[in-house]
C-alpha cells in the first residue's frame, strides 16, 4: 500500500503526519486490496483568513477509487471524519464484493 500525505501551500507538523500515518495503516482492516492512498491537507482561506482546515482523501483499490472531502476547525477533526466516510465507503463495497 503506497501512502502519499501532502499538505497544500504550508508545512505541516510532524505531529500530525505521524498521527495520520497511523490511522491510515489500519484502512487494511477494512479492505485489503487497498493500493495507494492520497490525502491533502488544505487551508480554506477567505479574504486573506485561514477560516477552515479541508482534508481530502483518496483510497484506490482495484477498479475503483473513493474520495472525501471534509472541513472543520482543526485538521485531526477533519481528518477524524473523512475517516469516518472512507470507513463507510469500504465497507459498504466490501459487502456488495461478498454478497
């Protein structure tokens, strides 16, 4: 599984990288076919105010490809729910692959 963190027009800590790492190796539990996962870490500026923290995430397996894309007040919440989604979405085209 190939991971690719990149963080859009700003340096992430290595704090957070670490803690995103982390979570993302446990996506094997849910799907096991995974082969690259894509996430961006973007600021959400307005009129020169950095407003909100957006991550995007994208999970490729064979044949398909999820994307989500969340934003809140700090990047852990974020990230915490585009998670979620991706969580969702791969068990729900697990389910269609079994049944």
């Amino acid at each position: 599984m190939n991971k690719h963190i990149q963080a859009v027009n700003f340096d992430a800590d290595s704090k957070l990288i670490d803690n995103i790492e982390k979570k993302i190796n446990k996506l094997n539990h849910f799907h096991d076919k995974i082969t690259n996962i894509d996430i961006y870490l973007k600021l959400d500026n307005v009129v020169h105010n950095i407003k909100d923290k957006i991550v995007e995430i994208k999970v490729h397996i064979p044949k398909h490809e999820f994307f989500v894309k969340h934003s809140c007040k700090t990047f852990e919440e974020s990230f915490e729910a585009a998670m979620a989604a991706v969580i969702s979405q791969l068990k729900r085209n697990k389910e269609r692959l079994i049944a």
